[in-house]
C-alpha cells in the first residue's frame, strides 16, 4: 500500500483544508489511536484535549502560519481543533504532563528512531543522503506533503496525517531534516515552547544552514528532541536540544548515526532505563553503513532492514510480551537524497516494503 502523497500550495489554510478533505478517515484513525495510547498511560481524553487547548495561543504566537495550517486542517477534517492540536504537540504536551503529575516519563510516550547522514565521499553517486527509521505505534497513519509556496521555499516532508509540521523532508535550497526522540531528567521545565515539528518547519523555510540551525537552537525547548540536517554542499551535522542547552556532532569518516539517547550532551537520559536497545542500534547501524562500499538507496534499505537483537532492532517489531502502551514496530524507513531533492518512504517495516518515490518537483 503507497503512503498518500498531497501536492499542496501557497495558503495556509488552503493546504490544511485539502489535508483534511483527503484524508479525513486517516485523521480520525489517528486522535483515536492516541487518545486510547493516552489513556493507557493514564490520562483521559478531557485531560488531554484540554491540555492540547492550552497550547493553541502560544502556537499562535510562534507561527501563524503553522497554526492557519492547523486550523484549516480541522475544518477539512471535521475534527476540533484540540483533537488537531493533540495531533501536532503530542509528543511535548504528553511529557510535560508527566512530568506536572510527579510521574517518570517513560518511552511509551515518545517515539523510537535511529537516524543517519551518509556523505557525498560515501553515496554512489555522490549526493548528501539522510534518513531514519521511526519507530512509534502500530498502525499510526502517515503522509508525504509536497508543497510550492510563492514566497518561501517548496519543500517535501513525511508526517504523521493530521500533522503540518512535517518530521523528515528536503526543501528547494537542498537542506533536509530527520529527527529522533530524547527524553532527559530536565525535561518540561519549559513549558509551551516551540514544538519540534514547528521547528522541523522552520529548517525546511531556511534557505541556509545558518538559518535552518537558528530554528533548532534559537529558544528552549519543552522536551528534548534530536534533529540530524544537511545540506546539498556535502554538510551535515547533529544537534542534540535539551530544555536550554544543545550538544553537537559530526560525521566521522563520511557517516554520523544516532539513536535514542545522548551522545554530545552531558544529560541524564531517560530512554536508557527502558529502551537500552537506543545504546547498541546507532552503531549497528554504523557498523553496517561503514561494510559496505559506495552506498545508494538500495544498500540504505538492506541497512535499514537489520534485525539484530529482534524484535528491538534497527528494523522493530512489537515485542508481544511488552505492555501494550510500550510496543511500538518501525511504521516507515525514509531516505533524502538532498541535492536531487528526492524523498523514499516505506509503508511499514523496510525488511517486509520497499521504498516509494517522492520527488520534490511534482
């Protein structure tokens, strides 16, 4: 089955409408699938949708854009626009209220991930690749955005539906952007912050790696959260965001992995206690991309599709003795080629998907 593709132009609120209308089916799927994931981790709907309304004002305030966006999504969709909130900020909103009740965040909260930058030197045909695994709950829905806009960058970017700020995509100036949880002891200190699907938008309205960083690590953070970017000129880096403070890294001899827990920054990481897998699959992963020789998109899925230590591997599978608001499964593998400004996605498990193509030109 081919993950939907919508083709999305210059108003805000036009684009959120024609999301909404599309796929109206797979937005309710979603706030369903989360509210019920929600109240496994002991917060009923009411709870949740009236912590999302709270962040409305402040989303607002950040980018009126982004939330035009939202709002026309909702009215396409016939959903609320708290049920659409729930959808953009769940991963900030579900942690920082944790950590008010005085209860330890646990991984069942947030999403899986491991991630890579793979350096012109290292690809086939010498382009600048990105990409990742993201891991989350079985049977989310996603999208693929392809959007031209008359005064900012077009751009192509993967999210959950009912989502607009994207998780993984390319813009037009040849920047890209994947990311990966973080959770940390100094979480939700900062409350109604920019949310990292804002910020994954403002990397992919940069026409420069200067501006695309600005948007990372500009202001505080609610919860952390890892964002890998690159650039068409053969760069690429890692930002690890904590509350207020950021942790860098390179690539090493063409190739930079990261997973699910700190490697830069000095904070205590959370994901550790209950996912220790995160500590071993950034450097499978690297172990495999350094065997093989120039790598291409073909050589990234065999990669991507590793099942070392199954079920919690590179490639995940629900481990059917986990409760069930800890099971989660890799719902799509994506691949960036920055300077062709071409996307690949898989609609489910790399090892049992190949990749579909999506090309920023339409």
């Amino acid at each position: 089955m081919a993950i939907p593709v919508l083709d999305l132009g210059h108003d805000a609120a036009q684009r959120g409408r024609v999301h909404g209308q599309e796929l109206r089916g797979d937005i309710q799927h979603n706030i369903d699938v989360y509210l019920k994931r929600f109240g496994g981790l002991g917060f009923n709907a009411d709870t949740v949708l009236g912590e999302a309304e709270k962040w409305i004002a402040p989303l607002d305030g950040y980018d009126s854009e982004f939330t035009a966006e939202m709002r026309g999504v909702a009215d396409g969709s016939g959903c609320s626009l708290n049920e659409i909130t729930m959808l953009n900020v769940r991963y900030e909103m579900i942690i920082d209220m944790f950590k008010r009740a005085g209860l330890e965040a646990i991984a069942g909260a947030t999403d899986g991930c491991t991630g890579f930058a793979i350096m012109p030197e290292k690809s086939k045909n010498g382009d600048t690749l990105i990409g990742q695994n993201w891991d989350w709950i079985p049977g989310v829905k996603t999208m693929v955005a392809r959007v031209s806009r008359d005064e900012k960058t077009n751009f192509v970017c993967h999210g959950e539906t009912g989502t607009v700020g994207g998780m993984q995509g390319v813009n037009e100036a040849g920047i890209g952007v994947v990311i990966n949880a973080l959770m940390s002891t100094e979480d939700g200190g900062y409350r109604y912050e920019r949310p990292f699907r804002m910020r994954v938008r403002d990397v992919l309205n940069a026409r420069n790696m200067h501006d695309a960083l600005l948007g990372l690590c500009a202001t505080n953070r609610t919860v952390s959260m890892n964002f890998i970017v690159g650039h068409e000129d053969g760069e690429a880096m890692d930002v690890e965001a904590g509350p207020d403070r950021a942790g860098f890294m390179y690539p090493e001899d063409d190739v930079l992995t990261h997973s699910n827990h700190f490697c830069a920054l000095d904070i205590d990481s959370e994901v550790t206690k209950v996912w220790p897998n995160t500590m071993y699959r950034n450097k499978r992963l690297e172990k495999l991309i350094r065997k093989g020789q120039q790598m291409d998109v073909q050589s990234i899925h065999n990669c991507m599709s590793d099942h070392f230590s199954h079920p919690h591997s590179i490639c995940a599978h629900v481990d059917e003795n986990e409760e069930e608001t800890m099971q989660l499964e890799t719902r799509n593998s994506i691949v960036i080629a920055l300077k062709e400004r071409k996307l690949w996605v898989t609609e489910g498990a790399p090892c049992e998907n190949d990749y579909q193509e999506v090309t920023l030109a339409s």
